[in-house]
C-alpha cells in the first residue's frame, strides 16, 4: 500500500504531467480564434450590422492580447489562483453573452456587449500565463519546444470545440457559446491543482529527448489528422455514428501524451533523474533565476562580468573557473568592506522587471520586429474572407481552416528548430525568427500577384510564419530578460498583435480595399449609366472588391515590412550573440 501511495505522489508531482494537463487546457483556451463563429450567431439575434460585429471584434482582440493585470499577478498569486480567476471570467462573460443570445437575459447596449466580449475573452490571458510561467519554470532548459507546443495547441482549440459542437447535431447554433463558457472554465477548473511548479529542474532525465519527440510525434498526427476530417467534412455529409468515432479518435490523440509521465512513475527505479541548473554555471556570469539564489553573493557577478579581464575568456575551463572565482571572491571582501558598491540593476540573461525590461533596446527590438511580423500575419488571417472572395472563391472556411493548422505547426516547428539553434550552436534563437518572417514576407508576395494557387501556398507560408512568432518571441524574452517576471512581459509582447493588426489592418488593408471597391462602383455606375442619386446610395451599401488589384498594394507593403522586421530580428541576433554563448555553453558541453 505504501508503494503505490509512493507511487502517486511521483505521478503527481511529475512535471511532465504538469506539461500534459497545461497541453489539454491550452487546446480548450484558444477562446478568440472561434469570434469568426460566434460572431453570426451574435448578429443574427441581436441585429447588429458589420460595423457592430467589427467592434466586437476589437473588444475580443483587446481581450485576448491585454493581460497586464494577468502579468502582474502571475507574480504574486500560485497557478490555481490564476486559473480559477480566467475561468470565472471566461464563465461570466461568454456566460451572459449566451443569456442574451437565448433571450434569457435582456439585450445591453453595443458599449456593455463589447465590456463582456472583452472580461469573456481576457479571460484566456489567465490560462495563456498560467501555462507558459509555469511550464518554462519546470523544463527551463527545453523553453523553445515548452513555448511552441503549448502556443500551438491554443491555435488548435477552435477545430476541436468546432468538433465537439459537430458531435451535439443540434441545430441551435448559440449552443456554441454555451460551450465556449462552459468548456474552459470547466478544464480550467478541473487541472488548477495539476499546473504548478514542481521542481522540474530537478526532473531531468536521459529519455527527456525522447519524450518531446513522441509529443511532437503527437503533434504532427493531430494536425495531419484535423487536415484531413475536414477536407473529409467539407466534400461529404458524415454519418452521426462517423462523426462521433472520428471525434472519439480526436481525444484519444489528445490524451496520449500522458503515456509519459505514466511510464516516467513505473521506470523510476531503473532511470535516476539528474539535477539541472535553472541557468548555466556561474562562472559565466549568469545569475540564477531562482528565488533562493537572487540574494546569494551570485549578484555581484554582474561586477565580475565587467570587471574580469578579456583574456579570462581564452583560458581552458578549468582555470577559467578559478580564475572567475577568486575575483568575486576579492569583490565579496571589498563589498564586506564597502569597498564595492554592489550593483543590483540586471544584466541580460538575468532576472528583469517589466520597467527594466522597458528600458532595454533589445527588449523594443523585439516587440518592434514582432509587431511587424505577426501583426502583417494576424491581418491576412482576419481578412481572408475578402482576399478569398476578391480573386474568385466563393468559400473562404476552407483557408480558415488551414491557416489554423499551418499556425499550431509553426507554432510547434519554431519551438523546437530555434531550440536545436541555440542548444546545438549556441546561436541566438532570433535567427529562426528572421527565416520565418522572410517566409512571411514571400507568402505576402504571393498574395499580391494573386497566381493560380498562390492563395493555398500563400497561407501556408503566412500561417506558417505568424505561428512562429509566438513560439519564439517567448522564448527568447525569458531567456534575455529572466523568468521570475516573464508573465509581466509575455503579455506586454502580446499588444503587438493588435498593434500590428490595428496598422495594417484598420489604416491600410482597410482604406485601400474600400477606395479600390469605391473606383469599381463607380467604374459599373458610369458605364451602365446610373444616376448620380443611385450611386450614392450604392456607396451606402457594403462594398465588394473583385481582383487581384484588391489586396495588391497593401499585400506589397506588408511584404516590405517583413523584411524590415527580419532585419530587426538580425539586429538582435548580433547585439545577443555572446549572452546565448554563455548561457548555453554549458548545456554544449
């Protein structure tokens, strides 16, 4: 009896479970990317137009990307809390919208919709940030694949609680944001004890490498298999029976992954973990991110790093390490003396505050080259229905659904290709960020000569690309500027993407889709020999762009602004490249 009660406590404290559980709560948490299928349900019973849908959507993306106050208290509150407060917000808002929405509760003006829109949605900062800390507390030495699986399944949530409303067969369609209020918070609810750190540097084993490859094994069949029921879905009209097996087969691809903690907890005897350091050894002027190291007399190792002379660097290891050691040791003694004044503002690579991190240029090259990136991606994504539309296609759901595919993939293909880069090589990982928005920038290219199937290889590349960003920027910013605020800054990066979309989207794809729709209108008008009076009221009337002249021009400079960002990206790689050094050299080794 005491064997298994043993035993439990292994399984439960396994931080590849705590991985596992945050994996199935990111895969329900991707609340924003189902607005496209709420949003009609929404319109229909309140009899809104587009422009009041589209403020929906604004509240949504604000929502969904402002999570400062998440930030914040990621800081000062434990996992749980932070579930249970982004389930009750996600209950309250979508929960009220589906009251309205059933005429259960009376209608709110357009202001007080777009206020529960947002409480709804910013709800998904809490699981995002929840997730992220604490995954990247436990495999701090794994950030990239951490980051890029986790984000990924995110982008995956609307395909699978699209087909869990395939599975109802009902024809109430608000029955979706029923579960879209349900759903979360009851996962969210149901693993806030599970996600937590454990001590996962302390978890290390050999068959590490192996488990993240059966993941992304996992990760690869999933997508394949979502690609594949709904080409299946869209070209015929499944049986309930079929439709309920394939979603049967969806979950068991879901629940997989746990097979590894399960096999960590029986193989304990014969695989002994190894300790692993949250950073690289000391005598490479890397400081802990550890709480019980940040007031050890490791923080003067800022002052080692500057005060050591150049040639120390040349030296062999171990006379390298001596040499490091007995200047602190002479800066310990003057700092006892007050001799040295020690400097506690962080170096990069140390622990970092949101202020500090602020005044940091490295920090605003990031966000600058990631409002670039994904900000150009984030605007094909919410505007390929028109861009679909203008060069002939009658139905856009099926780029939509692909888009998301080729998101989690670049999600999942950027976490692990930049970690082989910076473990492999020591190399910073923004040189895997610059390759995926080159590919951005070729898949916005495409988009602008609007070729016989440049629509299907354009959202590759440009899904391909966005989904990048989000496994990489993460990543990256812990490493540079620590973990213990990561949450803080993580959701200060997020504002890129409506700052991005707001840009590109609202001021230019926008503005020059109208004024090329309002050339054609007029062009019909003059030649068909209208009344001045009737093309007026035309102008009122939602306008429709035909062509590739559509998207041409703002496609082109999308395209220019994706190479601007992967030269920002270059820029950081060469200001980075000796901090990757040092906090990789060691794990090279």
């Amino acid at each position: 009896m005491g064997r298994v009660a043993e035993r439990m406590r292994a399984f439960s404290t396994n931080r590849w479970l705590v991985f596992v559980a945050a994996m199935w709560l990111q895969s329900m948490a991707g609340i924003g990317y189902l607005f496209g299928a709420i949003s009609p349900v929404v319109k229909a019973a309140l009899g809104y137009n587009q422009r009041q849908v589209a403020a929906l959507g604004v509240a949504k993306d604000l929502g969904d990307c402002v999570g400062f106050l998440a930030g914040t208290l990621s800081a000062m509150l434990p996992a749980w809390a932070m579930l249970l407060i982004g389930a009750a917000q996600n209950f309250l808002g979508y929960g009220w919208l589906w009251l309205i929405v059933t005429r259960q509760a009376p209608a709110l003006p357009l202001w007080m919709m777009c206020v529960l829109i947002f409480v709804g949605t910013n709800g998904e900062t809490y699981f995002n940030t929840a997730s992220l800390v604490t995954c990247i507390q436990n495999f701090p030495k794994s950030r990239g694949p951490t980051v890029g699986i986790l984000k990924g399944f995110a982008g995956l949530s609307s395909a699978i609680l699209t087909q869990l409303y395939a599975v109802m067969h009902t024809p109430d369609h608000a029955t979706l944001v029923f579960m879209v209020a349900v759903g979360p918070s009851l996962v969210a609810i149901g693993l806030m004890f599970v996600i937590r750190p454990v001590g996962g540097h302390r978890q290390v084993r050999p068959s590490d490498k192996n488990s993240f490859m059966f993941i992304y094994t996992i990760c690869l069949l999933l997508a394949s298999y979502l690609v594949g029921v709904m080409l299946v879905q869209d070209f015929m009209q499944l049986s309930d029976n079929m439709v309920v097996s394939v979603t049967v087969i969806l979950f068991i691809l879901l629940i997989l992954p746990v097979a590894i903690p399960v096999t960590l907890t029986l193989s304990s005897k014969t695989e002994h973990p190894i300790e692993e350091s949250l950073l690289a050894e000391p005598s490479k002027g890397e400081s802990s991110t550890s709480q019980e190291k940040e007031d050890q007399p490791e923080v003067i190792l800022s002052e080692v790093e500057e005060e050591k002379p150049k040639e120390i660097d040349s030296l062999p290891p171990s006379e390298r390490r001596k040499r490091i050691a007995e200047l602190q040791a002479k800066l310990v003694q003057a700092a006892a003396r007050g001799g040295v004044r020690i400097r506690r503002r962080p170096h990069r690579g140390e622990n970092f505050t949101l202020m500090q991190a602020l005044v940091k240029a490295d920090f605003w090259l990031i966000w600058l080259s990631l409002v670039l990136g994904s900000g150009s991606g984030l605007t094909v994504i919410d505007n390929l229905g028109q861009m679909s539309q203008s060069v002939g296609f009658k139905d856009a759901h099926i780029f939509v659904s692909l888009t998301s595919i080729w998101n989690f993939l670049g999600r999942v293909g950027g976490g692990y290709f930049s970690e082989n880069i910076v473990r492999e090589h020591t190399y910073p990982r923004h040189i895997a960020l610059a390759i995926a928005q080159i590919l951005m920038a070729a898949g916005h290219f495409l988009f602008a000569m609007a070729w016989p199937g440049t629509m299907y290889l354009g959202t590759f590349l440009v899904g391909l690309g966005y989904g990048a960003h989000w496994a990489i920027v993460p990543a990256a910013v812990s490493e540079l500027f620590g973990v213990k605020h990561f949450g803080a800054m993580y959701n200060f990066l997020t504002v890129a993407n409506p700052t991005g979309s707001l840009i590109f989207s609202g001021v230019i794809a926008s503005n020059l889709y109208d004024y090329e729709a309002g050339k054609q209108a007029h062009h019909q008008s003059s030649w068909s020999g209208q009344s001045l009076q009737n093309l007026s009221l035309l102008a009122d009337g939602p306008l429709k762009c035909e062509g590739a002249v559509c998207f041409f021009v703002s496609s082109l400079i999308m395209s220019a602004f994706c190479i601007v960002g992967a030269g920002l990206s270059l820029i950081v790689v060469h200001r980075t490249k000796r901090v990757y050094v040092n906090l990789y050299r060691a794990v090279q080794a």
